[in-house]
C-alpha cells in the first residue's frame, strides 16, 4: 500500500498530464516543476540543503579555505569542515540566500521565490518546516551544469543509477545516503500547489548567532 501524500499526489499530477508509473516519477516532476519556478535548467532533490552544498563542494572537488558569514546556521561551517575544507568568518549583511566564497556554490535555504536561481551557481535551497516550502526535511540543487547534474543524481543515491537495475548498475562513483524520498517529494508537490511566487526571506545575519568565536571551526 502507498502512503497516503503518494495515493493524493498522484490524481493531482494526471490531471495536469503527467504520467506516473513509478513512485520516483513523482521525485523527478517534483524536480522539473522547482526548477521552472527557481529559473534553472536543473534540479536535483536530497535530503536536505547543507547535504547538497556538501555534494556541490565534492564534485567541484573544491579543496582549501571558504568565506562565510560569522552569523549562519551551525550546519554550514560544519558542512565545510567535513567536506575537508577550511572555515573563514566574516561579519557581514545578508538576507535569504548567501555565496560560499571563492566557489559558485550559494547557501539559499531562507529563500524560495520565483526566479530566485543565480545564473551560473549551484545553489541549495531547504524545506525544513521553518522554512517556506514545508515538507518538514528535504532540499533542492539547482543549477544550469549538465554535467554536474547527472553526477549529484547518483552521487546523492549511494553511487547508483535509478534509471539501471541494480543488478547491471556498473557503479563508477563513490555516493553517500543523500537521497530525497517519494514520499517527501509528494507533500512538497501537495504543498507546492498554494505557494505564493513571491516569498519574504526567512533568514539572514539577523537571524543567527555568531559562529566565528568557537574553536570546534579553527581546529
């Protein structure tokens, strides 16, 4: 038996002329549909967004110090440090949507509007419950890179292909359990509905304490 956010998205999408035949058809409309509302060619769902900039920072293979604002969420400069970088703060202005610097990878998850995407970035966006689109966990990649999209898709998924058996999947990349589910996916279809094209941020500099004071990020 399906679970119940499954069995209501599905009359939902039909009726909009898409065709489900498998419960992750409902990730990848849930992808299209995201990325035509940020304004990117691409999106690829995972569980949650500072997964994703992790994801982005491995396949740019990016290696030495990032720049961050002191006040951000405690995940971020985290993220960095397990991604196998170094953590620089600084102490600077910022509403919805942040660069981690020098790289093209944007920290997005207090924003979520229509055209929000920045050409040319990989930038992650957030469906915790206190964000905007509240699937309660859960986070979006978008970006214009074709490449690097085809590689988050099974890169997300423990290194395998969705579109392969397992069994005749050669895997060919090193993957982590980043994965969004189906059923994740059909609350935020659900939700999706009734979300305005304009949002207000709901976090920036004035909404987190500053980080750069504890030695766990100078180590």
């Amino acid at each position: 038996k399906m679970f119940e956010p499954i069995e209501k998205v599905i009359p939902l999408l039909e009726s909009q002329g898409y065709e489900v035949n498998d419960p992750w058809d409902i990730v990848d409309i849930f992808e299209k549909k995201l990325a035509n509302f940020a304004g990117s060619k691409y999106a690829v769902s995972v569980d949650n967004c500072t997964d994703g900039m992790f994801l982005c920072l491995k396949y740019l293979n990016f290696q030495g110090e990032i720049t961050i604002p002191s006040k951000t969420w405690l995940s971020v400069p985290g993220m960095i440090k397990h991604a196998g970088c170094n953590v620089k703060f600084e102490d600077f202005e910022w509403s919805g949507v942040y660069q981690l610097k020098p790289t093209l990878v944007y920290d997005g998850a207090t924003r979520f509007t229509k055209g929000m995407y920045i050409p040319g970035s990989y930038q992650c966006v957030s469906f915790h419950h206190r964000k905007i689109l509240k699937i309660g966990k859960g986070g979006m990649i978008f970006t214009d890179d074709e490449e690097a999209y085809e590689w988050f898709k099974i890169a997300r998924y423990e290194g395998r292909n969705l579109k392969v058996p397992y069994e005749e999947d050669d895997h060919k990349i090193l993957g982590w359990n980043m994965y969004m589910t189906p059923e994740q996916a059909a609350r935020g279809l659900i939700l999706f509905e009734d979300i305005e094209l304009e949002n207000d941020d709901t976090g920036g500099d004035w909404a987190y304490k500053d980080l750069s004071g504890y030695d766990i990020f100078k180590k």
